[in-house]
C-alpha cells in the first residue's frame, strides 16, 4: 500500500502536510478531509460565546437554524422565481415602518447589512437635496453631511465613496453623544442631512434626536431650509422601541426621514442582514430605483448588491413572528437586567467606574479604570483574553476625547447570569494579575485602536 492509499484509507491526511494557501490547488481531496481541515482552522478561533466585542447575533435557536439551512440555495434577487420570498421582505418592511412609527405609506429595502443601508440612505439624502436645488435653479457641487464623532466609521466611508463634505462634532471628556448646540453653526444650504446616532459603539447612548428634530423645524420654518434627520439605529432601533417605548427618536419626529437598522445585531439574526426604512415613499429619491425584466419580470431594486441568499430574510421574519413585540421586549429586559448586574459587581468591586448607566443606553456595560496603577484597559482586555478567552475590547474614544480609554462588554442573550458573576470574577483576577506583575505589552496596546466598534 502506498501512503496515499493509507490517507484514503485513514481519513485525515492534514495531519502531516500544510494546508493548502498560496497556489490555486492542482488537485482536489475528499469530501471528509476537506470538512476536517476547515474544522481543525477554526477550531482556533476565539469562541463566539465569549466574544463580548461584537455587536452581531452569536446564536439562535434550532428551529431558526432549520429555516436558514434549509433555505440557502434561494437567491433572494431572484423576485420572479421566489415571489414569496420577496413578499416576506416587504412584510419585514412594514412591520418595520409600524415598529419605527412611520405616519403612512412608506418604502424600504433588505441589505446586506447596516453599512449597505447606510450607503444607499445617503445617497438618497444626497439626490433629494439635489432635486430641491435644481429645482430652485441653485447649484448643486460641495454637499456636507453633519455628524459627531460618535458615529461608526461608515459614514466617513460614505462621505469619501460618494464625495460628500464631512462635518463632524468633536467629542469631549464626558461627552460622548451630539445636540442640536453641535449641529446648528454647522449646517448650511449645502446640507444634505444630519446623522443622528441610537446607540453609539463606543458607549451606547443616543443623541440628542428630540433636540436636533426642533432645530431642524425651526431651520425649515425660518431659513426655509428643509434638511432631513437620517437616524443610524444599526443596533438601538431594535432596542428602543422594547426598552423605551416612550422615548422619541424615530419616525414620530417630522425631520426624521429615514432610519437604518442591522437585523443581525439586535433584531437577533445571524450576519449578514440590515434594513433601510424610508418614512414616506417620497423619501427614497427615485432616481436611484432600477427597473430590469431579465429575470422573467420588471422589477424595481434599490440596493448595491444584487445576489444574496434569502435565509437571513426569512430568519428576520421568523424572528418578528416568533417572537413580537412581547418577545423582542422580554429578551432585551434579559440582556438589560444582566447588564446591570456586572456594572454593579464592577462598581463593587472598587477598581472600575461604569460609564452612564444611568441615561438611556444599549445593553452593554461600558467601563474604565479608576485610580492609580501601572497598567491600563488595554492591559486589563490583554490579561482577562488570555487568562479566561473572554474577548472584551478597550479602545479609545474619538477626538476630542481620545484620552479616554474604556472597556465595553455587550451582555447579549446568551450570556446567563451564572457567566456574569464568572466574568465579574475574571475581570477582578486579571486585575490581581496585573497588580502583580505589572502591564503587558505595549505592542497589544497599539493594536487596540477605536475601530473595534462593529
Ligand atoms: C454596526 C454599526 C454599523 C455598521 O453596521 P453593519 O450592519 O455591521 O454593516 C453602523 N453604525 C452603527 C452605529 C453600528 O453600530
């Protein structure tokens, strides 16, 4: 027998070679190896159960699982063949439109995610503000876009992509959110939109909506500008309406044009799945909607991909009729109880202060060092991977408050209180290693930048 027939023979011939990476494979392998050889790989990844960094779905229940996998060969673009697939989008959309409260008639999309929503949302504010122009006969070059620092690196993506002037609040010591104070000697007749953000990355609080909407009316009213609010609600718009139902920030504010939201953050979905939701239908400018017939129907799309699977689609469904409005809320009053829980054993345990757990925030704890030591978040993010594999990221804040360093974990719904008081517990060890030995290394303190907002 040959070595090769034993391999066949005996499964797993990665055990001695390297996997293949460089040079397109001239051969192939068996069904069974190559399953094995991508296990044995992500084996080594961190485990998602202790990824407290990510804002996106780590589980969901077996019954949804099923309709994922059993879903997967279905090209969600393909509208003619899979008209029902398509119609379970446009009931995604309006039950959306309800849970945002849109005043009526209104349009929007399925998305890749938020990024994508995000991309077409501002395009849309860009050739609406264009229409307005040239149909005042006034010129249409230099475009602006107000936002803080506060929001997602998407929206400098934006502003570079499609050439819009960004005008960005700085933040401060303590202020991590913006207000109507920030936005009005920004705004100008070349403004296209206000961003404004419902739970930010970096700390998970909202902005000043309710301010910025006033100023907004009272621009339109006495400049007769008409400048639309975009609120980015990747993760808050499917943690406000269950948690706080009474507080203003959608739809329910005139200026409030149109709202994005990420389905695989806390609308409980796996990657990848975003909404982009218009409050009325004039909203969406109509230049930017294609029609086509090439796949056995006219159809309109207003998207920036076209073939995508439709499994996330129907899992956004069964998420929405599995769970309600009462689901949705008992899952966030979870995550938001157990949230409490480890900013208490935190602030108990003497060394971290938690930061603004007392305003409306997403359900996370976001914290710092208090006193004198000689090792920072980074340190402490460093020393509790390594000693217990929990992933929970320090970063700093944007400017102007980049001399903030915190630390952020997001209680999601499958971290049980039993793993709360462990990560209490692991958080103080790393602490009592550290006091120890001292700080890590500088090298991991550079790699912990503020993008690990996602
Ligand atoms: C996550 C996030 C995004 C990007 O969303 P994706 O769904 O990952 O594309 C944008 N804005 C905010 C506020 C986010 O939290």
């Amino acid at each position: 027998m040959t070595e090769r027939d034993d391999a066949a023979l005996f499964g797993n011939r990665f055990l001695t070679t390297p996997a293949p990476s460089e040079r397109f494979p001239e051969e192939g392998m068996g069904a069974t190896d190559a399953m094995r050889l991508l296990d044995v790989d992500l084996a080594m990844e961190g485990d998602p159960q202790r990824n407290l960094a990510t804002f996106v779905t780590t589980w969901m229940e077996p019954e949804a699982q099923r309709i994922i996998a059993e879903n997967l060969h279905r090209n969600f673009i393909d509208h003619a063949e899979y008209p029902i697939s398509a119609e379970i989008e446009r009931r995604c959309v309006r039950m959306l439109a309800d849970l945002f409260n849109a005043p009526g008639r209104t349009t929007g999309c399925r998305t890749q995610g938020s990024s994508e929503a995000i991309m077409l949302g501002g395009l849309s504010l860009k050739w609406k503000w264009r229409e307005r122009r040239k149909a005042a006969g006034l010129s249409t070059d230099r475009p602006n876009l107000v936002f803080g620092g506060d929001v997602h690196v998407v929206w400098e993506k934006f502003c570079r992509y499609f050439d819009v002037e960004p005008r960005i609040v700085p933040l401060a010591e303590g202020k991590y959110t913006i207000g109507p104070e920030d936005v009005a000697p920004r705004l100008d007749e070349r403004t296209i939109g206000v961003v404004a953000v419902l739970g930010t990355t970096f700390t998970g609080h909202k902005d000043d909506v309710v301010g910025i909407d006033e100023l907004l009316r009272d621009v339109r009213e006495k400049r007769d500008l008409d400048i639309p609010i975009h609120v980015d609600g990747a993760s808050g718009a499917f943690v406000w309406p269950f948690l706080y139902p009474d507080s203003k920030w959608d739809f329910r504010l005139e200026q409030v044009r149109s709202i994005n939201v990420s389905g695989h953050k806390y609308g409980l979905v796996y990657p990848g799945i975003g909404w982009l939701v218009f409050r009325e239908e004039s909203d969406l400018s109509m230049d930017l909607v294609f029609y086509e017939n090439y796949l056995g129907k006219t159809d309109a799309t207003f998207t920036l991909n076209f073939s995508t699977g439709a499994s996330m689609v129907l899992a956004q469904y069964y998420n929405f009729v599995r769970l309600g409005r009462q689901g949705y809320t008992y899952v966030m009053r979870m995550m938001q109880e157990n949230a409490r829980v480890l900013a208490g054993n935190l602030r108990d345990g003497g060394r971290f202060e938690v930061i603004g757990d007392d305003a409306e925030q997403l359900p996370l704890v976001a914290f710092r060092l208090t006193g004198e030591q000689d090792y920072d978040e980074s340190d402490v993010a460093w020393q509790l991977s390594a000693e217990r594999g929990w992933m929970v990221p320090a970063y700093t804040l944007p400017p102007d408050a980049q001399a903030v360093k915190i630390m952020r974990a997001l209680v999601k719904e499958t971290l049980s209180r039993e793993q709360i008081d462990r990560l209490s517990e692991d958080i103080a060890d790393a602490c009592r290693t550290l006091d120890a030995k001292g700080a890590t290394h500088a090298v991991e303190r550079a790699q912990v930048k503020h993008g690990t907002g996602y």
